[in-house]
C-alpha cells in the first residue's frame, strides 16, 4: 500500500514547523493512525538531543524508525543544509535522500517529512528542499506566521512552489498572541487566501513542543485533519 503524508515547509526558519509536524503526527497516531516522520537533514544539532526536531517528531508520532533512519544527514553547524555540508568537505545527492526515504517509505501508512527552513533553501549542489519535496511527492502543508509581514512571505512561498509544480494542501499560521491580535492579525488570513487561492487550513498560537498533550489537543481543535487522509 503506497504511503501517504505532508511534506511540512515554512516561510522561514524558526517559523514552527516541527511543532505543527509533530503536532498533526501526535493527533493523528491518537486516531489510530499508523503514523511515521522523516527529516532527511538537519543542522546545528544532533538529533540523539531530545530537544532536536527529529527526537520531537519520533516521539509525538510515536515511529518505530530509528533517528538515523528519521534523519539520514546531519550537520555541525547552523546553517543551509548545503552550505553546511560543504564546510564539511561533504556532498549528499538528491539520489542520496530519495534513497533513504525509499528504504522507509513503506513502514508506514501515513508520513510527515519536513524539509529545513523554507521551500527554496538550498539542499545541496543543484537542488533546493522543493526538489526533495517533488521527489517525495507529497503535498505541502506551508507554515507562516500569522503578523505583520507574513502575507509577502506567505505569497512568495506559494509562488514559487506552484512554479515548481508542486501540490499545495493548505497552509497553517503560527504563533497568534491574543493579546497582539490587531488588524494585520485579524486580516492576514482572508488576504492570503484571496491572493494565493489557497485555503488557511488554521490559525495557532506559538505552541511549546515540551508539552505534547498541549499540542496535540491544539492541534485537533484547530486543523482540520481528515483533511490530509
């Protein structure tokens, strides 16, 4: 049975998108989702911390998959994938990633894979993480903040993923502080979905990935997720 899954990318980096990751791979495996999670690269942290973004994802999802099999790649510092490879005399293939994917991609009935940054970040010599994410072919789940700004950022990510022909399942804004909710916050959502023609499948606040039963019932309340199955 062919898998499916998300490929989670943001508009930035430190935008959110392993919370949001972690936190649809929690809710869904509380459905009884057969749930797995893949981050081919990661830099600036090792993923044996607790803290790192793949120790986060295995735990919520609850995969079976080790964290060299979750995270094939990891770098030293924190920097693009690509340009930190290169500082360490390194040089991963896109062949490389898709063949560690395609070594798990079947251990599981559903996936998230979350890429580094946002969609156009560098991976490595020639190819951007959309590469990776048109390897894999899932559709996308974008993660943007919900301030002021957002709708350039939010935009230009949309863009430059349909250019790449890419399949975009919705996108979800991060981090609302009810307490800032003025008039960027409260207009971003229906300017983004009139510009991009593309759905705001929810709206969040910065949510603590040291709190997975917090997540993921903010998670549930807030994203619709029979959406993606």
């Amino acid at each position: 049975m062919k898998s499916k899954g998300l490929f989670i990318t943001g508009t930035d980096t430190g935008i959110g998108k392993t919370c949001i990751g972690a936190g649809i791979a929690g809710a869904l495996h509380k459905q009884g989702i057969d749930v797995g999670v893949f981050k081919p690269m990661l830099s600036g942290e090792k993923r044996e911390h607790p803290l790192s973004d793949p120790a986060i994802l295995k735990r919520f999802s609850g995969d079976r998959n080790t964290l060299e099999q979750i995270t094939p790649y990891q770098f030293k510092e924190p920097l693009a994938p690509y340009v930190a490879a290169k500082r360490e005399d390194r040089l991963i293939s896109l062949a490389s990633i898709v063949n560690a994917w395609n070594s798990i991609r079947d251990t599981h009935e559903f996936f998230i894979v979350e890429g580094a940054g946002g969609i156009a970040v560098p991976f490595g010599e020639n190819y951007l993480a959309a590469d990776v994410a048109k390897a894999i072919g899932f559709p996308l789940l974008i993660v943007a903040s919900i301030h002021l700004g957002t709708v350039n950022h939010t935009s230009l990510t949309v863009q430059f993923a349909k250019h790449m022909g890419l399949e975009i399942a919705g996108i979800v804004l991060n981090g609302l502080d009810e307490a800032k909710h003025g008039a960027a916050e409260q207009t971003n959502p229906g300017i983004i979905e009139e510009l991009t023609g593309i759905p705001v499948l929810g709206i969040l606040p910065w949510l603590d990935s040291n709190s997975p039963k917090h997540v993921i019932e903010q998670t549930k309340v807030s994203i619709p997720l029979q959406t993606f199955l």
